[in-house]
C-alpha cells in the first residue's frame, strides 16, 4: 500500500475510533449568543467547557442570520435553499394567499394541509434520521423553533411516541404532557421583566427531570430563548442581556450536574452553539412607507387577493424580503433601482442576476418559494454604549439602540461554537471556517450513522482526538456594481470554502457619488 494512502486510511480509522468514543450527544442552543461574550465573569460555565474541550473561533450562522433558519440548518445539516426553510417568516400563497406565515408554526400548517410539513422542511433532520435507526430523542425548547428538530405529529412506533418534544410549553406526543405538568408545573406565563429566566428554567428541568427521567437518549436537544429575548429589547452588552448569559450559563450548569448524577458525563458530548450573532440598531426604517411614498404598490399583508405588479414586504429586522407578485420584471427592476439608491442596503440579493446584485443561488437561498429580492441592510463596527461592537439598520419593530440581526454583517454571522467531551481534542481552538451547517454532519458521525442523503455540511474531523492538521480553505471576494449616473452603487460578499462547504463571512455595500467631469 503507497504510504500517503495509508496515512489517509489510519487517520480514518483514528478518527471513527474516537467517534465512537460517547454514547450520547447533548446539543444546547443559547440564542443569539455572541462569541465575544464567552468571558469567565459573564459565562463562567460555559467558559471552563470551552477551555477544556474545543473552541471553534470561526464559526459562521447560515443566511439570513436568524432563528428559523438556522434552526432548520442545525437540524438537517443542509443550506437554506435545499432544506427549504429560508426565512424566519415566508409568503407562500399554498400556506396563506394574503400574509406571510411564521416558519416555525407547525400547527397552523396542519390545519391548512397535515402533508405540508415534509414538502416545506424537505430534509431529515438529526432525531427523525436516529429515531428511523430505532434510538429515541429528546427535544426540548423554549421556542417554537425546536420542532424543528423533530416535526412529526403522529408517534405510532414506540421510539416515535417516547421520542418527546417540547416546544414553548407544547408537548409531542400530547400523552407526555401531564407527566411534565405533574413534575414541574404548567409552563410559565412570559413575565414582561427580562432575562426570560422562568420559561427557560421550566424547559431544561423539563429536558433533564423527566425526558430523562428513564435514561439519556443517544440526541437530546436543549433550545434556550436567551440572551435573544434581551438583546432585542435592550442591546448586546447590557447589563439585562449579561444577565440573560448567565441565566443561560446556569441552565448548562444544570444540564452538566444532571448528567454526573446519571454517571454519562464522561461518555457525553457536548455541543453548545447560538443561531446567530447580534447587532445594535443605528437607524430604524419603514420599507412599506418608503416603498408607497416612492409610487410602489406595496403591504405588509394584502386585504384582497394580490395582483400582479404589488409587492409584499417581510421584515426580517436587518434583512427584508421582497415577493413581487407575478415576478413582473419591471417592478423588479424599478425596486433594485430604488434600493440602489437609498440608505438601507448593504448587499442586495435577486432571483435573476442584475446589474449590481448578487443571486440568490449565491447565498444558498435559491428555492422554488424564495422571494424576488432580499436585501441585508448595510453595517459597521462602530461599538454601542456597553462597547459591544456592530451597527446595523433594522426595518419596523425596533427601535434605535435596541438589539437585531439577520443580516450580512460579521456580527450577525459569527456566532457560537464550543465542545466538550470523549470525542473532542480538549483545550484547542479551531481556526478554521466552520459553520451551523457542521453540527448536523458531525453529530451523526460522532454517534456513528451516515445521513440518508449527502448534507451539505461537513464531519468537523480537525476537532476530533487524533486528527491534528487544519482543514485548507479557499477565500474568495464577490463584487457587484452599478453605475446611476450620478453615483456609483458598489456591493461585495465574503465567503471562504472547505471541501465543498461554503460559509459566509460578510457583505456589504454603499452607493458613491461620480467624479465630476473636467
């Protein structure tokens, strides 16, 4: 055997040898967490986890930079435009002809049609691919989005019906709920005082009290709301978004000591990731008002059936959707124009190329449903008063000063990536690029299955025992312009590749003046 092949064949085994090191895979969600944020004095407990397993320093969220989608990223291991999610909030007239849906709301899709759940979430998802290889689950998750994970109603297997998901105090199946109830109580009223530490205490007891009641399952999830809830209503840095981390932090504390009283710490691992970053609010807009005071047809929700040429607007705080109904071109090119020349934009994004945008296709958020242009509002690294950097503008809800994200902005896109355990190489920080779109693949590999299908996603092999060598990436700058006479509209896109993995760093863009001419 030529000896660079066996190297590559002994690495391999190595690195499934160390894969089957843990018998459980715990994935925790703190929502929204900043990596900047990882300190001893805010997260002591997640700090001491990072320092003794791996911190991946170069992680990346999935675009847009929200919760929706990169709750449907980490499940499925799959880009936005192949998973079909690709927005926290979608128009999709099969769903509702006159407004845009919340992707999130599983319920309100079975009333419309029970079969709509595979076509929208169009690709398994971690417990659905173990729960099909006979392994129970357990999610639970102070939002919605946590059934996301595992979105099936009907639980007629056993492993279906003790795989329980929890989802904002709503239990699958329903005859898991009293059990819940009995041990814990009714899921708590949201307070209006922040951090939300009452509904994301109930769920991690909920998680570690009675889900695992009779053992912990090879994949248990654990969505936290926090310090997302406090960031929007405050900023990132505030003393009340400090004390949501650390809320967060002793949930994870929780999470650790119930599973040293089960005797599985050591055969666990452990995965702590955000959704996404965060940013501050530097301007606040009204796109519909803006839109209408330039001679646009467009809404939030239509009144009467849509008509060609109308535009619904969805606001994903720094970014905003446009669905122009009929995708009549004229429209289209008349808003790019409009877009072009205002203050909101940093990069803007459409379904056909035109001159000065990127597509969609490369963004990876190319589906059959996508709108006709999504535009990431434009950013800086200007700190906010608690001196945590990152500036966006936001569209309708919040205010200025207050917290957002979804955009193109480095502060949106880093997020949070820290593991712990057999597996992982203890007390090394992975440089390379990775992203959301990791966990998935990684987390099958770690318990030793193979996805039915091929995930976009890569195994993160360079944070395994045994494998030491970072992982090459390749860079690339994308740059898109247009001239309109009196000035010049100039976008560019960061992204960085690794074996076939693409992960977005940051885009943005701004419109300067034409040289006079002599």
């Amino acid at each position: 055997m030529p000896r660079a092949v066996f190297i590559t064949v002994a690495l391999l085994a190595l690195a499934l040898r160390h894969a089957a090191a843990a018998e459980h895979v715990v994935l925790i969600v703190w929502d929204g967490m900043r990596p900047d944020f990882v300190t001893a004095e805010t997260a002591p407990t997640l700090s001491r986890l990072a320092q003794d397993g791996v911190f991946f320093k170069n992680n990346h969220a999935s675009y847009p930079s929200s919760t929706n989608v990169n709750g449907a990223v980490l499940a499925t291991g799959d880009y936005p435009a192949h998973n079909g999610v690709i927005s926290n909030h979608e128009y999709r007239p099969e769903v509702d002809a006159l407004a845009p849906f919340d992707t999130s709301d599983f319920p309100g899709l079975d009333v419309i049609d029970s079969k709509l759940n595979a076509r929208y979430l169009s690709a398994p998802t971690i417990a659905e691919i173990l729960q099909k290889a006979g392994s129970r689950t357990a999610i639970a998750g102070s939002k919605p989005v946590a059934q996301l994970a595992d979105r099936s109603r009907k639980r007629e297997s056993d492993i279906g019906i003790h795989s329980v998901v929890v989802y904002r105090g709503k239990v699958l199946p329903r005859t898991a709920e009293p059990e819940i109830v009995a041990a814990l109580g009714p899921f708590p009223e949201r307070k209006t005082a922040l951090p939300n530490v009452a509904e994301d205490q109930w769920t991690t007891r909920a998680l570690t009290e009675v889900l695992w009641k009779s053992g912990v399952p090879k994949f248990s999830l654990l969505w936290l709301s926090e310090p997302d809830l406090t960031q929007h209503e405050t900023s990132p840095g505030s003393p009340a978004s400090r004390a949501a981390i650390k809320s967060d932090d002793e949930n994870l504390a929780r999470v650790l000591d119930a599973l040293r009283a089960k005797n599985v710490l050591t055969t666990t691992d452990i995965i702590v990731v955000s959704d996404h970053g965060f940013s501050t609010i530097e301007q606040a807009i009204d796109m519909v008002a803006n839109l209408r005071a330039a001679g646009f047809d467009a809404v939030r929700e239509f009144k009467t059936p849509a008509q060609r040429g109308q535009i619904l607007v969805v606001s994903l705080g720094a970014s905003v959707e446009f669905y122009v109904i009929g995708h009549d071109t004229a429209v289209t090119l008349k808003l790019v124009d409009f877009l072009q020349r205002s203050d909101f934009p940093g990069v803007i994004l459409s379904r056909e190329k035109m001159d000065g945008t990127f597509t969609l296709a490369q963004v990876h958020l190319d589906s059959a449903s996508a709108p006709d242009i999504i535009v990431s509002s434009h950013w800086n690294n200007r700190p906010n008063e608690f001196g945590a950097e990152g500036e966006v503008a936001s569209d309708l809800g919040k205010g200025r000063g207050q917290g957002t994200h979804s955009s193109l902005s480095p502060h949106d896109l880093h997020n949070t990536l820290i593991a712990s355990g057999p597996d992982f190489r203890k007390g090394w920080i992975d440089k390379a690029p990775t992203g959301n779109i990791d966990v998935a693949p990684t987390i099958l590999a770690l318990l030793g299955l193979k996805p039915p299908q091929a995930m976009d996603g890569r195994i993160l092999k360079e944070a395994l025992g045994g494998i030491t060598a970072e992982p090459t990436a390749t860079s690339q700058s994308l740059v898109a312009h247009r001239d309109l006479g009196e000035a010049v509209w100039r976008q560019t896109l960061s992204l960085t590749s690794i074996r076939g993995t693409t992960y977005l760093l940051e885009g943005n863009g701004q419109r300067t003046p034409n040289p006079l001419p002599k």
